[in-house]
C-alpha cells in the first residue's frame, strides 16, 4: 500500500511517500480500507514531535479516517491513517449513516466532537452568553460557529482574509473581527457591545492567549485546546484569577476515546444534525495522499479553510 512514512523529526518536509506493507489487525481490530483521511493541528505536530503524546520512530501519522469493512462505511480513530489501509480498534469504529458523506463524515471525529465539548461539556455554555471564536473559519471554528449559535450563544468570530470572515458570517456569526487587527482587544470589546465575554475558544497560543484572559467577563471560561502559532503565553498565576472568578480549562479530545457518553454518543448526535441539514460541515482542500507535505505547509501557512483532507488514492 502507499503510505506517509517519517523516518525523521522536523516539518512537513519530513514526509515521504513510499510503499509499505498492510498492517495486520489484532484480534481485537480490524483493516479498513481507507477513502477519505483527516487533517489535523494534530498532524502538524506529530511530525515535529511536539504533540501531547511521544511519537516513536518511524511511524505514519493521521489520526482518523473514513473507511470500509465488508463493505459497510465508517468513521474511524486510527493509529497511522496518512495511508491506504489503516488499522482500527473494533470499538474506535462510528458506522457512517447513508444521508452523510465521507468528507462530512470525516469532519466530525476531531472537529466535530472538539467543538461539542469545549462549548458544552467544559464551556458550559448558555443561552445568551458571548462567545469569542478564534481561527473561527478552521475545521474547529467553522463548527463552533454553528452550534454555539444553535445552542443560543452570541458568536463572535476572530479570522483572517476575506474569505474567511465570509465564511465565519455565512455560518450565523454576530461578529467577524480580523486577527491581524492592531488593536485586537479593543476590537473584541467592540464587537461584545463594550462588555468583556463569557466564553473564549482558543487555539492560536501567544499574545491571544494573553488578550482572550483579559476580555474575559467574571465567572468567564477561556478554553485552550491547541497552540497553532508554537508560541508561549504569558505565565498566569493561579491567583491573578481570582480578581475576575475567571476559569482557564485545558480540552484533549483524546480523554474522551474509550468513553461512549463522550465519543460515541457524541458522534451520533452530530451526524443526525448534519443529516439534518441542521448542521454543515465545510469541507476546505482535498490533496492527495502524495501531496501531504503540502497540505500541512498550508495548513501552517493559514491558507486553509475549513476541514482538509488526503485522497488516498493519489
């Protein structure tokens, strides 16, 4: 089969496309053949050796996928799925319903459930609250618009270039504020009415970070869940929190594999909205699977809109 391979530690330049044997299931997983694969900030960082968790060389990277089995489609979380066929655990399969699509499909595994859970299940949020949105017209973002909007929130959107803040207000935005403003705090105080807001997604890292804290109302939740720029905030003692009862929480999608309340369920719920129509996935660049190093490169060089994904036929 044809497969990303990195034998070496650094950026997107480290992946080779090469062929590799199939991977062989254990008796409790099974040999999916892939038709759609899913990129992710994740990725990005599995190359470098940045991520969460240790990678060990060599590996493929990707961590999800769209496949079949005896015939049957589904969602899957894998280990290695920048290749043709990928192994998945038997319980880490989600069955694809007709009425969605595999790009559809593909978009909720990491996306999907990430943007479920920081605005719910560590968001908390309300009807009515704000909610400030960075990279707002990513995998995460594009998502984040439409069910903080369905769940009642007031969206407020931060993205760059036309195009995306198109996006951002076309998915039910309030507010669309451009991230390379001069003045991005003011901007986000604008956009609120002059007040600070109540619930902050953020993924960029560095001075966002620093400023999504400062707009933040009292008894307001900022949510990390990614640091796309590779840069440091500030450091925030716990006890400078206390002057605004503000709650700074940490999400990793991977504390929900293996819980079906967090996972399955979750997933199920999303595909019935998108089958809906209540709920669109948007689909940004598809590469092919020989192009990898490129898709990463704009992905890292924000030239990427919505979901993107590695055609492994290619």
């Amino acid at each position: 089969m044809k497969a990303i391979q990195i034998t070496k530690f650094g950026g997107p330049e480290v992946m080779e496309y090469v062929e590799l044997a199939d991977p062989t299931p254990k008796s409790d997983e099974v040999l999916l053949d892939v038709t759609a694969i899913g990129i992710n900030y994740a990725d990005t960082h599995q190359t470098e050796n940045s991520y969460l968790s240790p990678q060990t060389l060599p590996f493929v990277p990707g961590l999800e996928v769209t496949g079949t089995v005896a015939g049957k489609r589904y969602l899957a979380a894998v280990s290695g799925g920048y290749a043709q066929r990928a192994i998945a655990n038997k319980q880490m399969l989600f069955p694809i319903p007709d009425a969605v699509s595999d790009n559809q499909a593909l978009c909720m595994l990491v996306q999907g459930t990430t943007a479920w859970h920081i605005l719910k299940t560590v968001g908390h949020l309300k009807a009515g609250e704000s909610v400030l949105i960075h990279a707002a017209a990513g995998g995460v973002g594009t998502l984040a618009i439409q069910l903080a909007k369905l769940w009642g929130g007031k969206v407020i959107a931060v993205t760059s270039s036309d195009e995306k803040k198109k996006i951002a207000k076309e998915l039910g935005a309030d507010e669309v504020i451009d991230a390379d403003t001069e003045n991005l705090k003011t901007e986000i105080l604008r956009a609120n009415g002059g007040k600070p807001v109540d619930l902050v997604l953020e993924m960029v890292g560095g001075k966002t970070t620093d400023i999504s804290l400062e707009v933040l109302a009292p008894f307001g939740r900022m949510i990390v869940f990614g640091a796309a720029s590779r840069s440091a905030a500030q450091v925030v003692h716990p006890t400078s929190l206390m002057g605004g009862s503000k709650t700074i929480t940490g999400f990793w999608l991977a504390h929900c594999f293996g819980n079906k309340e967090l996972l399955n369920d979750v997933i199920a719920e999303l595909f019935a909205l998108v089958a809906a129509g209540k709920l669109k996935p948007i689909v940004g660049s598809t590469f092919a699977l020989s192009q990898a190093a490129k898709a990463h490169e704009a992905m890292l060089a924000r030239k990427t809109v919505g979901k993107i994904a590695l055609d492994p036929a290619n």
